[in-house]
C-alpha cells in the first residue's frame, strides 16, 4: 500500500498526535490477526494504518498533555 505523498505534504493536522495513534493502533493490529492478514497480503501495518490516519479513518479524541 502506498501513500501519496502529496498527501503527507497537503495534511494540516497535528503530525505529532497522528504519529501517537498509528503508533498505538500498529501496535493493536499487530497482536491480532488483523495484522496478519494485512502482512499476507503483502501490504506493511504501519502503511495500512498511516493511510487510515491520512484518510480520517480513526477515530481518536485530543489528549491533554500534563
């Protein structure tokens, strides 16, 4: 699966906090046979789950930092 990378360069959300989420829902697919079927396809998890992000897919609410 590949990103447009016209689509990195024209997103203006937080890439820090969109970075957290790939990282924990990467992390989810990973210990599940999610992440499996994903990697037998041929297709990268972080890959899959970057573009989910890009595409507004996930659904995650801000975090306050202390």
């Amino acid at each position: 699966m590949k990103i447009p990378l016209e689509k990195l360069i024209d997103n203006d959300s937080n890439v820090y906090e969109m970075t957290c989420v790939a990282i924990k829902e990467a992390d989810i697919y990973s210990a599940t046979d999610t992440g499996k079927d994903i990697e037998a396809r041929g297709d990268k998890i972080v890959s899959v789950v970057l573009t989910r992000a890009l595409n507004n897919e996930i659904e995650y609410t801000e975090g306050k930092s202390k």
